[in-house]
C-alpha cells in the first residue's frame, strides 16, 4: 500500500515510523504547510513526493491512504476531502471540532466506503489489548462506574494547542479525549444520555515558572492562551453508568498525575498508571498483576500497533477498532462538557430509561 502525512509536527514522526516498519508500506508523499519541515521528514523516510498543499497529494492516484496530522481545525475539511479523492483515513484524535462535523466526516465514510480511522492510540497499547480481554470474557462482570484523570501541574504547550480557535479547546480536547475514550471503550461504548462539567481558566500558560522543564509546541508564543487550565466533568450513559474525568494543563498540585480506573460487579481494574485488576476468590479480595511487558501505555509500541490495525483495516483483513461512529459518541461527550460548562447547566442528549437495571 502507498500512503501519504498530511503534516509534519511532532505527532507525525510516530505515524512515520509506523509506517516505516512495514514492509507492505511505501510513505509515498507528505505534506506539509512549512515546506522545510516536510523535507526533512521527507529525507529522514525516503518520501518521494513533498508537497506544501494537501490538494497535490490528494491528486495522486496511487496514494490507498493518508494520516491526518495537523490541527484540529482542518481535520474535518482534510477526512472529507481525502475519502472523496478515495483515500482510506487515519485522523488523529480528536476527530474534529464539533458534532455536527463528525456527522459529516460520516456521511463521506459512508457515500465512499472507505476505511476511517479515529486515531484513539491508548485503545492499542498493550495494558489496554490485555484488560479488554479479561472484560470481554466477564471477569469485570458488569462495568458501572469509571474515572479518569490526567492532570499536569505545568504543560501548556502553547503554539496552536493554546489557540482555540485551532485546537477547539485544552487539555479536555487534548489530553481528556484520550482517557474518556480509554474508559468509553473498556466499558463496553454505552451510548451518552447526559453530561455536566467545568472549565476553568484561571492560571494561563504560566510561562513565568522557571526551574520546571515541560513540553513545548514548535510554535509556542508566552501570549497565546485562549484555552481552559482545567476541566472536569461527570457522564452518565443510557445503561446507568457512569464516568467521571478531570484533566488540567495548569494546576496548583504536587505532581502530574495520569489514572484509569474500572469498577464493575465482579471486580476493578487499575488501567493507569498501571494495570491492576482486582476481584474476588473463595471469600478473599485479589489484587492481581498481569505478567507482561509494560504495565503502562508505551507511546511507541501503541502507534506501531495503531498503524499496522490500520493498514490491515484497509486490506480487509480486519474490522476497523476505531470507527468514526465512536468518534462521534466521544465528540459528543467532549463538547457536552465545554457546553455545559458555558451555559452552566446539565446537558442531555436523550431521556433516561426506565428499563435501566443500574440506579
């Protein structure tokens, strides 16, 4: 299969080296609107083709597929136009920006019938593909309550992550899209009935902080922030569980700390900072380890993993994990937090059920 980037940031080189390691993949073509940094890509890969308008790679016919890598602005625009141009989509998260344009990446999914698929990377990561696999046979029993954080003391990394108008938002959009959908995804992807939440923007990029290195976009400018410090949030789904997330850029708080947990009628999973799982035998509560080789996600591994799905997804030898139905569902939940936060009340999405067996 021949492939193409579209964007050459520092989310890029994973889907490059994915790429890269298999052997039925040719990177044909990246793109990039900073021409240089596409070249040096270009040269680090073998790419043939470099282009500064995403409109010459779409218009070349031997491309099968493209990773979308830019900002989360244009990757609605980027899927629809290369499903139309018969390209098979990897987008990073999140999706895009909004419901009503996920729905519209769907539309084009399903006029081209291609492959598109929402870059949830965690889903792929080995603590993840062994947990789901313990649930999916019942150990868990039934999963009712989850909560998640992923909360950074000082990690704004300014550039276009701090400008909503690009990013859509902060660390929610950023970071919380990521362990909402971890969660989502363990507890079997219920459908959202409703959501409340917070935002706060208190703090800024504190910029000001010395002695503390953190991450720092290619672009980042101290006077750019128009995105939350923080944000939690509460979900409720139409089977009765429920989800609890609260994630930061700046916090006033001892350390960054990153957590996923699982609680169902037959036992609990700690998925972050490490796998756990805890049930229960002959009377006696558990605490079990699984022997394997990270108890944590492994940023590389999981995207090596991720891309070689993806590819696989497009020559029909698997079911895609992460369709653009799921990155609706998670889009929904996204903006019903920032939604809720803004008019300061619960936001619904349907009406509860009384058939629920969970109260």
């Amino acid at each position: 299969m021949k492939v193409g980037v579209i964007g050459a940031g520092s989310i890029s080189e994973f889907h490059l080296q994915g790429y890269d390691l298999l052997p039925d993949v040719d990177i044909t073509a990246i793109c990039d609107l900073n021409l240089e940094r596409a070249n040096e890509k270009a040269v680090k890969f073998g790419v043939k083709h470099v282009f500064d308008d995403h409109k010459d790679l779409f218009a070349l016919q031997d491309i099968d597929a493209v990773s979308i890598c830019t900002w989360n602005n244009s990757h609605a625009d980027l899927a629809i136009k290369a499903l139309d141009a018969g390209k098979h989509v990897l987008v990073e998260k999140p999706l895009c920006m909004t419901v009503e344009e996920a729905v519209d990446i769907q539309h084009a999914v399903k006029r081209n019938d291609k492959v598109l698929h929402v870059g949830f990377v965690r889903r792929h990561g080995a603590n993840a593909t062994v947990l789901k696999e313990f649930i999916n046979q019942g150990e868990l029993g039934d999963i009712y309550y989850a909560k998640t954080s992923c909360i950074r003391r000082l990690g704004n990394p300014g550039g276009w992550f701090a400008d909503k108008k690009r990013s859509g938002g902060g660390p929610l959009i950023d970071l919380g899209v990521h362990m909402i959908d971890l969660c989502w995804y363990m507890m079997g992807k219920p459908k959202v009935q409703s959501v409340v939440g917070n935002t706060y923007d208190l703090l800024g990029n504190r910029s000001h902080i010395r002695n503390l290195d953190f991450y720092k976009a290619a672009d980042f400018d101290p006077d750019i922030n128009s995105v939350e410090d923080m944000a939690n949030g509460l979900i409720r789904f139409e089977n009765g569980a429920s989800l609890a997330v609260d994630v930061s850029f700046s916090l006033h708080t001892k350390r960054n700390d990153l957590s996923a947990r699982l609680y169902g009628t037959k036992g609990g999973a700690e998925l972050e900072p490490e796998l756990h799982i805890i049930t229960e035998k002959h009377n006696t509560i558990l605490n079990a380890t699984p022997q394997i080789d990270s108890l944590t996600f492994d940023f590389e591994k999981g995207f090596h993993r991720e891309i070689e799905h993806f590819i696989r997804s497009c020559q029909g030898l698997e079911k895609p994990v992460s369709p653009v139905e799921d990155g609706i569902e998670v889009m929904k939940m996204l903006r019903g937090i920032y939604e809720s936060a803004d008019k300061k009340r619960e936001i619904v999405f349907s009406e509860p059920s009384h058939s629920s067996g969970r109260r």
